[in-house]
C-alpha cells in the first residue's frame, strides 16, 4: 500500500507508557550523524529515546558493528532507521534480535549477495538522476561539490547545503562494493519512504526496492536529504513504524 504524507501534520502525541520503543538513527554516505538533529528534536520532545549512530563510512562491516553497539545501549525494543546508503547498514544491523521493524529513508535496500554498488548501475528511468559522483580517488569517494546542493539536498537553504558540500565524508569504497549477507527485511516490518523529488537514488529504484521487501511505502515530495527537508514527517512516518511495533 502506497500513502501520501502530503498533508500530513506531524504533531503525533508523547508515548504512552508501555509502549516504549527506542529509536536508532543511522545516517548515509558524504554526510555524519548530525544531520538527523531537528528529527532527534522532535522525537525526543515527544518522550523518545533516540540514539544515534556515527558510522566510519569506511567499511560496511564497520558500520554494522557500530550500529549493533548503539542498538546495544537501547533501553527498549529497537526501531532501526537508516537513510540513503544507510539502508545496507539497516539491512544487516536490523537482523538483531532487539531490532523490532525496520524503516528506510530514501534508502538503498539490498538483498543477499547484493551490494549498494550493484544497486546503484540498475537503470533509472529517462527522468531521473544519480548521483554525481566523481571519480574514485585513493579508494573513496565523493560528490562533485559544485552539483552537491542540487543533488542531494535541493529544497534545504543553499547555504547549508554549501557547507554540507565541502564538509563531505568520503564514503569508501570497500563499504560501496560490500555484498550483504544479513536482511532483516525478510523476518522484520519493514516501512519505505520514498522521496519523488530524489536526485541521488532514483525514485523508481526505491519503489522496486520497498516493492521488493514488501514494505509498508510512503511517499513524500521531498529532495534526497528528507531528514533535512521535512523532519516533522519524517519523525511522523518514524512514530508510524514505532506503532506498528
């Protein structure tokens, strides 16, 4: 089932005792934890506990690992979130027997065997855009900084969006081509935000990966970075997968 948050106001209640979730945030590539701070604001105004992670990009191995440490210091059952290349680091994380659903922010969603690499050379439709990405350089990469604030983040105040262009972090290369072993779609509730407006994951892509899962799919018109553009319907979309919880 497909949703539109179009008119959604996203001004959901506190949570009621014995329903408790914690939140785990996981953020993607060219870009660290901080970008989640007005959706972690609203979360936990509304009586969350939300922890985020601050993964190396590095590896994706690494990556797991520092998601499933985070998913350890959690005082209740988990709602994992990763947006972006953060989507493969969910995928296996999620497996964790404290992980009760799984949602994905405009995000990779991979399948055994399967890297965000291989994802990503599947064709888009004429429309539609990737990421652009220049050439590897000592095994990293990153976005073309001059295409950066349109690319990943067209509806966010360009002055940020500037800075968030040249404060990128490289995202490695081992972590781009590393095949998943573990998917935690295929035992978890999984839900799917799928941005329209996305220049970095094609949006037909992200409908054949939620598609894929099953996922509960929710469309919102958005640029890449929704955490950034909408975080009031983000968190809502957040507390929607805690509920299904």
């Amino acid at each position: 089932m497909t949703i539109d948050l179009s008119g959604l106001p996203g001004d959901g209640a506190a949570q009621a005792p014995g329903t408790a979730v914690s939140i785990v945030l996981v953020h993607g590539a060219f870009v660290d934890g901080s970008g989640w701070r007005a959706v972690y604001d609203i979360l936990t105004a509304r009586g969350h506990e939300v922890l985020v992670v601050q993964n190396p990009t590095i590896t994706l191995e690494g990556d797991v690992a520092a998601t499933e440490r985070v998913i350890a210091m959690a005082r209740y059952p988990v709602v994992l979130v990763g947006h972006s290349y953060g989507g493969a680091v969910v995928t296996a994380a999620g497996d964790d027997v404290r992980v009760r659903a799984v949602a994905y922010i405009a995000a990779f969603a991979p399948d055994v065997g399967e890297s965000v690499a291989a994802l990503n050379e599947q064709p888009a439709e004429p429309e539609e855009a990737k990421a652009p990405l220049l050439p590897p350089q000592d095994g990293f990469l990153i976005v073309d900084p001059e295409k950066f604030p349109e690319a990943f983040a067209s509806d966010v105040d360009p002055g940020t969006t500037r800075f968030m262009a040249a404060a990128q972090v490289p995202w490695g290369l081992e972590a781009v081509t590393a095949q998943t072993t573990r998917v935690a779609w295929q035992t978890k509730p999984t839900h799917y935000l799928l941005a329209t407006g996305d220049l970095m994951i094609p949006p037909s892509a992200q409908r054949r990966m939620a598609e894929r899962m099953g996922a509960r799919l929710v469309e919102i018109d958005s640029s890449h970075a929704v955490m950034l553009a909408h975080p009031e319907k983000v968190a809502a979309f957040i507390e929607d997968a805690a509920d299904s919880a």
